[in-house]
C-alpha cells in the first residue's frame, strides 16, 4: 500500500481558531486515520492522536520541542529559555528541579495553604450578590502559591500579580489586543521574578531551602553555572504560573458539582465523614478521587502539544519530513471512544479500577513526567480540585440563572459565565 503524503492543502489556522479542541479530533475522524497532514500558520503541519502516537511522541530521538512552539505561545506562556524547549539531558537536568518539588510533603502543604486561603474567601463572600468562582479561585491560588514558593507577595500586590500570572496562560493564543497585554505581562512578571531571584543571590531574602525560589535562585546547570537571572525567573514563573491556571479546573469542578448533584452529595458525604486521600481497606477508591480525574478527563485543558521531527520518519502510515512541526492531540485522546466508554459523558465511576496508562490519559501531556515532557504537576492539580471540591460541596449557597455552556473556542476553554454562585449571609458549611 502506498504511503500518504504529507503535502499539504489550504492553511487551516482559522479553523483551529475557532475550534482549537476538537480540530484534531473531527480532522481524523473525517478521514478515517489517527493522522493528517495540513497547513498551519503557513506552513505544513501534521496531526495525530491515539496512545501509539502518543508513545512515539516521547522518543527523544525522533522528536525535539526546540522552535516547536510557535513564538507567540513561546513569548507569552512560557517564555524564552524555559524548560518546556529543552531536550534530552538538558531536559532531565532542569526538569529535576521541577520533580523534587512535587513531592507528597510538599504537595499535601501547598494543598493546605490553598484550603486556607479558601476559607478566608469564602466568609467573604457571605451576603455578596454576585461570587465569581474562576475570578476567586485564582485570588486564592496566587496567595497559596507565592507563600508555597517563596516567592514574597504584599497584599496591596495581591490583584495586581494575580492579573499578570491569569494573562501569562489566560491571553497566550488571543490575537489582538488580549495577546499584547499577554506580552506586557510576561514582562511585568519576569521582571518581578528576577528581582526575587536576584534579592536571594544576594542575601537580602531567604526563603526554605525547599521552595521554588530558592531552588532555581541556586539551580546550577551541567557546566556547573548557575541559571542567568532571567532564565531562573523564566523557570520560577513556570512553577507558580501552571498553580495559578488550576483554577480552570477547579471552575470546572464547580460547574460539575452543579450539573451533577449526586456528586456534591457524594463528596458532601466524605467529608462529613472523615474521608482521606487514602483508599479504603477494600480498595475503594475516594469518591474526590473519581471526581477530580473525571473532571481532568471530560473537561478541555490543553488541546494538544508540539514537537519537530527530528528527521524523515512514517508515523501512522504518514510520511513526515525532518523539522516538521507534529501536532500531537491531548482533547481527543480523552475522549476517544475506542479508549473510553460514552466519552463525552461525566462518569467519575469510570475510574473504579481503572489501570492507568501513560498513553490513553493525557490531560496535562503523555508519558512518565520523570523522562518526558509530561506536566510535573499533575500531583498538585489533582490535590487542589479534591480538596476545593470538597469545601465546595460543604458549602451552602445558591446558583443563580447564567449561561453554563462551555466556551471550546478559547483555549483556556471556560464555562462562559465563569460560575456564579451566591452565599448566604448566614451561610454555614454543610
């Protein structure tokens, strides 16, 4: 059998504008093939999902990430220089301070400040007309996260900081107005950062030895140098930025504890009870467990990652030409029906003796976060959606009529009216 090409057709950049997550998804379906070739940006592209993709993707040897993100992304959500770009042993060497940071003590204490900061919030939020949930959410995680870190935060900076970090991820794939503000805040952000990591090199703060920020203020690379200012605020923005954006996933736990009530009853229920992370005697899995990577499932996070083939390769049945950017799909793997029972349906249940994969569950990238490009910080992502879900479900208040519908045109994808709650003035937990 012949093997397809990978020529391209017409440029295909507004259509995945419009429907950024589901554009690989409905591409392969259309055709009948876990892979095609297309034009993106002006320039030939290739897209492909499935776990086997997604294995391949991983192999240092055929792919790189070096100029695989388009510098617009590069420029405002990462930022030059950082992790995300590097490969092999370059990679594995920055990667290991990310790593030793998501360790179970410190995740469970970063868990604890946000549980913290939370119920401060939530008292002020007694008799307000109008809670914005995703607005709230990443108030608290900025305040948690910066204490988490290291990193010093006055409260006069608190909303100032909280705006720049949400339009580092928030704005990134905007066009237009949204995307220079992005731009601007990348700037604001990093300068602030370098200022951090230069008051530790020089004495002047000492945060924990365990923290982020001093970590990479002191983070040597393999020729024994420390980071350049810049690059180690690059690299402390990409710990305290990806906290910040769970708040995406914690608006989508709200709007699932609304459309799906026996949930908040079921969570409601286990911590009323004394309910852990832990799984019960018979190996009953937490019922905050199902839910927080059901929501990491059904909900739109990433829609995909890019690497560049490392040289002329078939992949699927596609010919694929070195230095081709490769569009590996995030959204459709977790919702591919040959993966997943009804798909698109919410079914926390699914995860009940589920055995996990480096393949078939892609929420925040594919493969072992140790050796890959897999997000680190799955580990706090999960904690922080059990733990606000929990208080959420314990929590007396009420939700007005707004528009819940998802908004899969922006990427953050949001519920479009970012939930609405309003509490009581004698609000009590439940």
């Amino acid at each position: 059998m012949a093997r397809r090409s990978e020529g391209a057709v017409w440029d295909r950049t507004a259509a995945l504008l419009r429907d950024p997550y589901r554009f690989i998804l409905r591409g392969c379906r259309r055709r009948g093939a876990d892979a095609f070739a297309t034009r993106l940006l002006l320039e030939p592209a290739v897209c492909v999902t499935g776990p086997h993709a997604a294995a391949v993707f991983q192999d240092h040897g055929r792919f790189t990430r070096h100029r695989a993100v388009p510098r617009r992304i590069n420029r405002t959500l990462f930022g030059r220089g950082g992790v995300q770009g590097l490969d092999g042993a370059e990679h594995g060497h920055r990667k290991s301070v990310f790593l030793a940071l998501m360790s179970p003590e410190r995740v469970a204490e970063l868990t604890a400040l946000v549980e913290r900061e939370f119920d401060c919030a939530a008292e002020g939020w007694r008799g307000r007309r109008k809670v914005v949930l995703y607005d709230e959410f990443r108030a608290v995680l900025t305040r948690a996260v910066c204490t988490w870190a290291g990193v010093p935060l006055v409260t006069a900076d608190a909303d100032r900081r909280t705006a720049q970090l949400t339009a580092l991820y928030d704005y990134a794939a905007r066009v237009g107005p949204r995307h220079w503000r992005s731009r601007l805040a990348r700037r604001a952000a990093e300068d602030w950062a370098a200022d951090v990591v230069g008051r530790i090199r020089a004495g002047r703060i000492e945060p924990p030895e365990d923290t982020a920020a001093h970590a990479l203020a002191w983070h040597r690379e393999p020729d024994g140098g420390l980071l350049d200012e810049h690059t180690a605020a690059v690299e402390l923005l990409n710990v305290v930025r990806p906290v910040v954006a769970v708040s995406v996933y914690l608006a989508f736990a709200a709007h699932a504890l609304h459309r799906h009530p026996r949930w908040r009853c079921e969570l409601a229920a286990e911590a009323a009870a004394g309910g852990t992370d832990e799984a019960a005697a018979d190996g009953a899995v937490p019922a905050a467990e199902l839910f927080a990577q059901e929501v990491r499932r059904h909900y739109p996070f990433f829609p995909f990652v890019a690497a560049r083939a490392r040289h002329d390769m078939v992949l699927h049945g596609l010919r694929i030409a070195r230095g081709r950017r490769v569009l590996l799909d995030l959204y459709g793997i977790n919702h591919d029906p040959l993966l997943w029972e009804a798909p698109d349906d919410f079914r926390p249940e699914r995860f009940r003796g589920w055995r996990w994969n480096l393949y078939d569950f892609v929420p925040q990238g594919a493969g072992d976060p140790a050796t890959s490009h897999r997000c680190p910080g799955e580990p706090i992502t999960v904690s922080l959606i059990k733990a606000v879900s929990r208080r959420l479900s314990r929590l007396d208040y009420e939700v007005p009529e707004q528009d819940f519908t998802v908004d899969m045109g922006r990427v953050p994808a949001l519920p479009r009216s970012r939930c609405v709650i309003r509490v009581p003035e004698a609000s009590t937990a439940a």
